[in-house]
C-alpha cells in the first residue's frame, strides 16, 4: 500500500506538489488527464487550483478525484530549484 496525501499545493502548469505521509515531495502531472471526462472542467486554471486534500487522497471542487496509488506510482520525485544569485 503506498502512502497517502497529506498536502497538495496546483502549480501553475497543471502540475501538482503532494507531499506524502512518509515525508516524500513528488510531482504529478495532471495535464494528460484534462481530455478525459470531469478532468475537462480542469482546464480552467482557476478550477485546476480549486484541488484539496480529501481523506488521503485529492479531490476539485467538480468532485474530480484521483486515487492515491495513481498519484503516488506516476509521480516523479520533487527536486527544488536553486536560483544562484
């Protein structure tokens, strides 16, 4: 069983940062969702940010969902980037 959602911030290209309860920070890319179904209703970049933490998983305020396993298996590890001055 892989871990769930503990938080979940939409960036601005239809990707997300989750932060798993095991600590990890991974990225999901949410983009070759938005041709299916209710996912659609993403497009809208104000609805796409409407995401939240739902009993361990994500769910939008259109009641779109994705399964914790999925958002865990086809995520990417997040590496934050280092803006050198």
């Amino acid at each position: 069983m892989n871990p769930r959602v503990n938080k979940v911030d939409a960036l601005d290209d239809f990707t997300l940062l989750i932060v798993f309860e095991n600590g990890e920070e991974r990225s999901f890319d949410v983009k070759p969702y938005l041709n299916k179904g209710i996912f659609a209703e993403l497009e809208n970049l104000d609805n796409f940010k409407s995401v939240h933490v739902s009993e361990g998983t994500i769910r939008w305020e259109n009641d779109a969902y994705l399964c914790p396993d999925t958002l865990f298996e086809d995520s990417v590890p997040y590496k934050r980037q280092l803006h050198k001055k």
